[in-house]
C-alpha cells in the first residue's frame, strides 16, 4: 500500500455504513500523492445515521453519486435523493453486478468475465458518472453501490488509473473491501446461501481478489489501448479527463 498507515485514515468510520474510505494519500507516477478529501467510494448508505450524515457533510460531502439500479434504491432508498446542500444523482452501472443478479445467476460466470462485461458494454454510462464527478460543484464527492467492491471498485480503479496511480496500488485498493467490510460481507452471504447457493460460489460472489481487478486493467491496456484511450472513445474528452485528475491529484 501506498502509505503504511493509510487503513487508519482511508476507513471513514460511520455507524450505518462499513466501506466508506478516501481514495487520499496514493502514490503518484509523476511525485506526489493522491489528494485526501477529494473522493470517497462507498457501500450502501440507507443505514445511515443522522450523527452519520452530520459527519459526511462535516468532511465536505457535496455530491453522491448513486450507483446502484432501480430495484436496490426502491428497496432502500437514498438518504441523499432529496437531502438539502446535496447534489445527487443516480446513474445505474450494469446491474447484472448488482449482488442480486450476481446471486441469482451465480455459478454462471466468472467475477473478472462480469466485470469485462461492464467496461466493454457500459462505456456510456461509465462516462456518464465520470462526467458528474469532474463536474461536480467544489466539495467531496461520494460514489457508491451496494456493497462497495464491483460497480464502485471498477470507477475506483479507473479514477485512480487516469490520475496516475500504480496498477498495483490500484489493485490493493480493490482488494480492501474483503479487510475492512467482514460484517457487511457477512451478512450477505448469510442471506445468500439462506437462498441455496453453493457456499464456493457465495464465497468468490463476495470476494474482491486481486486478479480480478488485474485482469481488468490489463483488458483496457490491450483491448483498449490504455486508460486515456478508452475513456476517449466513450465520451470522456481530454478536457474532462484533466479535470478528473486535477480534482485527485490538484
């Protein structure tokens, strides 16, 4: 990891929501590091406490952008979807990554096949949320799903990538969910082997191995041709890309 005591730091300790963390404090190619307090990926945030919100908005939280689809927020709505001083959007990313449909079909595909699926079949909707993120008004902007490993570990990885962070680090930062979440991974596995599922295709449905997201990165290295190019050709201009890094690394 890029700095040793960056768990500390990174983890924003909340009561209503456990995969709340600052992608602050990375290495960068060029010198420096990413900045902290510029963006917070995260789990579900239904649970959230008014204590909880008190805190988010104490750290600078301005915009959250929703991840997840239509069904997940009619089940448990956003607290942010009417919240005064909030900017929030919802922008559903590839619900087949939703822990549902990932439940329902499992045993039908590999992680890293899903999450292929995503960068080659939703580079609009991609583009869609990393256009709200450069864009947003001044102030922390929160992305985050359900469970806080695939949709928003994927837009994660590619921030952290285009503002120059070493594929390695980028992959220990997918990889944290299974470290710091045991509670919330707990309790979806608990209802999905409730369901039947065979507990080895609960266990990789719940898992963020790193050769997942190395498989990812190296897919928009050779498919793609790089990080810069791929979100060229689905909308994110060079404009838009620099102020993507400018809002991580400035």
């Amino acid at each position: 990891m890029a700095d040793t005591p960056s768990l500390t730091n990174r983890l924003v300790p909340l009561q209503g929501a456990e995969n709340v963390r600052d992608l602050g404090g990375y290495a960068l190619a060029g010198g420096g590091t990413t900045r902290w307090r510029r963006m917070l990926r995260g789990d579900g945030l239904h649970g959230l406490t008014p204590e909880d919100l008190l805190n988010l908005h104490d750290l600078g939280v301005r915009s959250v952008i929703d991840l997840r689809g239509p069904a997940e927020l009619a089940r448990q709505p956003s607290p942010y979807a009417a919240r005064a001083g909030i900017s929030y959007a919802n922008v559903p990313l590839f619900e087949k990554l939703s822990p549902i449909d990932m439940a329902v079909s499992a045993g039908s595909y590999t992680l890293l096949g899903r999450y292929l699926e995503a960068i080659d079949q939703c580079g609009t909707r991609i583009a869609e949320v990393l256009t709200r993120i450069a864009m947003a008004e001044p102030g922390v902007v929160l992305f985050h799903c359900t469970v806080g490993k695939d949709r928003t570990g994927l837009i994660a990885g590619l921030l952290l990538s285009l503002a120059g962070v070493a594929p390695e680090t980028v992959v220990e930062d997918y990889a944290l969910t299974e470290r710091i979440a045991g509670p919330l991974l707990a309790g979806f596995r608990a209802g999905a082997l409730g369901r039947g599922l065979p507990p080895a295709q609960v266990d990789e449905l719940l898992s963020s191995p790193p050769a997942a997201m190395v498989g990812v990165l190296d897919h928009i290295d050779e498919r793609h041709g790089g990080i810069t190019a791929y979100l060229t050709a689905n909308g994110v201009d060079a404009p838009l890309q620099e102020r993507l890094r400018e809002r991580l690394t400035l």
